[in-house]
C-alpha cells in the first residue's frame, strides 16, 4: 500500500491502475508526530486483513477522533 496526504494526485494516478496494492490518503495536513499516530491507527484497522487491494483508506478527524472511510478505487463504473 501506499501512504500519503495528495488525495487528488494519488487518485487520479490510481485510476488508471487495473490492479493496485491500496491507497491510504492521510486528509489533515498535520505535524510529522500526528501523521506518525495516524499512520499506526490505520495498521490498527486494517490489521490482518487481507489489506486494501484495489481500495482506498481516507483517514481524518473529527476533533481528537480517527475517522475511517474505505472505498473500492477505481470505482466500478
């Protein structure tokens, strides 16, 4: 999978992908510490899954809490 916080390049590129390894898109443009939490709340929600193939993860806040929204991506049409 791959981590970052550029939903709108990250999405696009994906698109055009077939096949994908997974997307997880860090919304808050927040401290390398906060982004550090963030990242180990989205290994706690995927746990041992099967991970995120052809998914996306977008992982805000709502004040102090992590909020989850998983997608498949592409979308089918």
């Amino acid at each position: 999978m791959f981590v970052t916080n550029n939903a709108a390049d990250f999405r696009r590129l994906y698109r055009a992908q077939p096949v994908h390894a997974g997307l997880v898109i860090l919304v808050p443009q927040a401290p390398p510490g906060r982004q550090r939490a963030l990242f180990a709340a989205v290994l706690g929600e995927i746990g041992g899954e099967d991970g995120l193939i052809n998914e996306v993860l977008e992982v805000t806040l709502d004040g102090d809490e992590v909020v989850f929204s998983r997608y498949v991506w592409p979308a089918a049409e």
